[in-house]
C-alpha cells in the first residue's frame, strides 16, 4: 500500500535547522545511509539508541510503502583514536592488548552487534558493508579527489586540503562553524605532522612497518582515512546524492562534515539532501561513551547484573522507554524512568491483548478514523514518537472504557482500532508482545503475564474459581499478584 501518498513526512535536517517537507529523489524509493558501529568492542546502550532510533525511522517509512534501501556499515578499519588523525586505530589497538588478530576482534564484536541487535528486534538493513571490503572504492575516491586538486601527498599519506576547499565551499555547514574559528581554536602543528594544515583530514595513511591492517595502494602501503569509507559505501550503494544521511549527534563534525567535503570535492555535489542527527543517551547526567568508560552494556541492563539498576528490564521496555523521547533529544537513562516505561509498556500490551476479547456494538463514542490519523500525524512531524505514545495510551484509556461498558464501538471500529495499535506499536516501535518474549531474563515475567492475563480474562468471564485459583496457586510458589488501579502487578518472594 501506498500509504505515502497521503501521508506527507516531514523532517528535522540538521543541514538547514529547520524542519522540511520531505520529497524522495525517486517518487516511492528513499535512500538512507546511516553510520555503523566501530566494532573494536561490545555496543553500549548509547549506541543501540541511536540505531534504534533510525530502526524506528526506517521501519515508519516502509510502513508508509516506501521501497527504503537502507544501508548501515560496519566500520572494521581506519577509526583512529583521536579525531586528529594521530594515535592508533582502534581495532588495531584492541588485537595488540588481547594479542589476537584485528579480524578476530572485527568477528566478535560484529557477532555481538548482531546479537543485540536481534534482542532488540532490530529489521536487518538493506546491505551492511565493511569498509576492509571497500579498499578499491576508497583508492578510486582518494584519486578522484587529488585529481581535482582538493587534497596532496605527503611521505605515503594522502590529506584532504580543507583550506582549498574553502575556497569555493564552506567548510562547516553542517555543524555550523567556520574554518576561521577552527583555526583558532586549534594547536599550531608541532613539527611532526606531514599536514599543511591541522585542519586538514587524512584520506589515506602510511602503514608503519608495525601496522598489521594496511594494503597497497599507488602511494605505498596503508589504510584508509575514517571518513572516506562512508562516502565511498553510500554513494557506491546510494548514488553520488541520496535522500537521508543518519548517525548520532557527535558524528556530525567532523565525520559528517568532512563526508560532505570529499563528496564535494570528488563528485562535484553534496551527497545527502536530508541529515538526521539522533540526540546522546546519558547515564545518571553524563553522556555514555566508550572513552569515558561510563556504559551500560545491553546484556547487563536485560539481566540486571549491573551495578546502576535494581532489576532487569526486557528489551521491549527499553524500546519503549526510548521512544518515549523524541529522537532529537538528550536522554537520561534511570531507574525511576525505565520503571515507569515498564508499567506504561504494560499498561498498553494489555488494552492491545483485552481488545481481542471485546464485541462490536451498535454504534461508536469514539471517533477511530480521526485518532488513527492522529497518531500518523505525529509521527509525520519528524518521528514524534512521545505524542505517538500519547494517543496509543488515549486508544488504552478507550479499551479499558469499553470493557467496563462506558464507551463502545463498531465491529468495524474494533477493526480499525486493532490495526492500528498493531500497526504502530509492533511495525512501527518494534516492540513485542509480552507473550512473544523469549530472552532468559523476560522467560519467567512472560510467563506470569501471561498468568496474569488469563486471570483477567477469567474475571471477565466471571469464572472467579479460576481466576482465585491463578492467584492462590502462584501466591503458593512465591509469587504474589496485586490488584490495583494501574493493572495487576507482581513481586516474586
Ligand atoms: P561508534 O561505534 O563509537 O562509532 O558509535 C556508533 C554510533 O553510536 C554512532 O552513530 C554514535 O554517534 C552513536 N553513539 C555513541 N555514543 C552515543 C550515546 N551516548 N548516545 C547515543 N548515540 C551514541
Ligand atoms: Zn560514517
């Protein structure tokens, strides 16, 4: 179906700053490259929001019945440790200190990106490319760019020259600065470095005789730049211009800067027409981050073995609890917040499972057309998935009115009501049912969910012996339910 053609998206593009209508190169087909992780170690929590958010986007845009080729890469070579272009990659660096090979180190931690993002009920990408598998294209690009005359060779490293580019195009206008002010906000070179300029980014560097990941090229041994390697997959799988560029916020300068530039400087135009920029998950006030070592990995937030949180959380509540906060936002990852997304997550699980129980009646009190096209427009307005939220809790309050006979609607109005929960809540927010969990931590709360379900539906069928009977028996192993005006809970003894 068809559903963009009366469905018009628009989107925050951190190119302009502003909101825009959005309009696909190609009438019914979007482009969307978004940045990978560098797998030199497991993703954190930070890390997943991001790609959860853009999983988020992606699965919208298909629900609307856009054809999305979505390509996310995998960055297994030339990440350096500093942004400039000094230190070791960091891949490398990781095969030196547990002394295995970078390849053994690039295998685990995609196994384990793969991993997460299975749990998490991610839709697999179009195509995930590596940048190891993208050495040619990279060589080609350099090329291209030298023979423009936008970068130089010094001692077997090849630098994009920003100052010359400058000349003709602006350095900076993603991240809104200007190469007057980076120069001076930056250290003079010390002697070392084969730059004409600090400002100036590295397209390709010399091997030393100790660096295992190099390959030939017609400069010498060496490796690719960071930056080249996204410009050379998304324009490889994309075309030289493509509808959405994503990554998080602290890629935009100067990864995404310096893509602009050597699209620029190798094809003659900008690469991307709408940037998106997925706002930092924080914990306790503090952005998470690798290099400060202030993370939370997934596997230890799903088990509760983690020295931040009092329990475990399923992976549908931390779905959940991210999409309640728009994607441009900073968000602080709490105890206090991811309890209340679990009760919030329950809360809604169970009016989507009650509606299955309900009957049509004679007429409707509630208008679902009009709130279905509610919840589209929201999410229409740059994937705002907190009022989503919001009136997918209103179509909550509604089911649970029904069943205690103070609100009513059409067979054909339960339809359309089901759908569009399903629709929304599984397609579009990908979470899953809580009867559909299956990760060990989720097994045994599943299962009294469940329980705790049926109890309901037994109440309502006013079968109260066996609704007593749920209750007694699972009081009787150590698991009491407790009755209250938010739904039935549960605390295991
Ligand atoms: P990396 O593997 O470090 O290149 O990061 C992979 C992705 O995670 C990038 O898009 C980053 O912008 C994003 N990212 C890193 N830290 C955070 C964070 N604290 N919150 C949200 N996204 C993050
Ligand atoms: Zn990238």
């Amino acid at each position: 179906m068809q559903l963009y053609k009366d469905q018009q998206i628009h989107v925050f593009n951190s190119l302009s700053g502003q909101k825009e209508r959005f309009q696909p190169i190609v009438e019914g087909h979007v482009g969307m490259y978004v940045c990978g992780p560098t797998v030199y170690s497991n993703v954190h929590l930070g890390n997943v929001r991001t790609f959860m958010s853009f999983d988020m986007i992606f699965r919208y845009l298909k629900h609307l019945g856009f054809k999305v080729r979505y390509v996310r890469n995998i960055t297994d070579a030339g990440h350096l440790e500093n942004d400039a272009d000094e230190g070791e990659d960091k891949i490398t660096k990781k095969a030196r200190l547990e002394k295995i090979e970078p390849m053994e180190v690039v295998q685990r931690y995609t196994v384990d990106f793969h991993n997460v993002l299975d749990i998490f009920n991610f839709l697999p990408p179009s195509i995930e490319p590596t940048a190891t598998g993208h050495i040619i294209e990279q060589i080609e690009l350099v090329k291209s760019i030298m023979d423009n005359g936008f970068a130089y060779e010094v001692n077997g490293s090849v630098y994009f020259d920003v100052h010359k580019f400058n000349e003709t195009e602006h350095y900076g206008k993603l991240s809104k600065r200007n190469l007057e002010d980076l120069v001076h906000n930056t250290r003079a070179l010390d002697g070392q470095s084969d730059k004409k300029n600090p400002q100036d980014f590295a397209l390709w560097k010399r091997a030393e005789a100790q660096h295992i990941m190099r390959w030939p090229s017609p400069w010498g041994d060496g490796f690719p730049g960071w930056h080249l390697e996204c410009t050379a997959m998304s324009t490889k799988y994309l075309g030289d211009k493509f509808d959405i560029h994503g990554g998080g916020m602290d890629l935009k300068f100067p990864h995404h800067e310096c893509e602009i530039a050597q699209n620029e400087a190798a094809k003659g135009c900008s690469p991307v027409n709408y940037w998106m920029h997925a706002n930092m998950l924080q914990l306790n006030g503090q952005r998470m981050s690798k290099t400060t070592g202030n993370t939370v990995n997934p596997h230890e937030l799903l088990s509760g073995d983690n020295k931040f949180f009092s329990k475990a959380y399923s992976p549908s509540v931390i779905r959940f609890f991210n999409a309640q906060s728009s994607y441009r936002s900073v968000l602080d990852l709490t105890d206090n917040g991811l309890q209340a997304s679990e009760k919030g997550f329950h809360r809604l699980m169970d009016a989507i499972n009650l509606l299955e129980e309900l009957k049509g009646d004679s007429s409707s009190t509630f208008n679902v057309q009009e709130w279905k096209q509610k919840c589209y427009d929201a999410m229409n307005d740059d994937f705002n998935t907190p009022i989503l939220i919001a009136h997918l809790f209103e179509a909550a309050k509604l089911i649970n009115q029904i069943k205690d006979n103070k609100a009513s609607l059409t067979s054909e109005d339960l339809g359309l009501l089901k759908q569009t929960l399903h629709d929304f809540s599984f397609d579009v927010l990908g979470l899953m049912n809580i009867t559909e969990m299956n990760t060990g931590a989720d097994k045994l709360s599943g299962a009294i969910e469940l329980l705790i379900e049926l109890r309901q539906q037994a109440r309502l069928n006013k079968d109260f012996a066996m609704s007593d009977k749920i209750r007694d028996e699972l009081a009787a192993v150590g698991i009491q339910l407790k009755d209250g005006k938010d739904g039935t809970t549960f605390t295991i003894n």
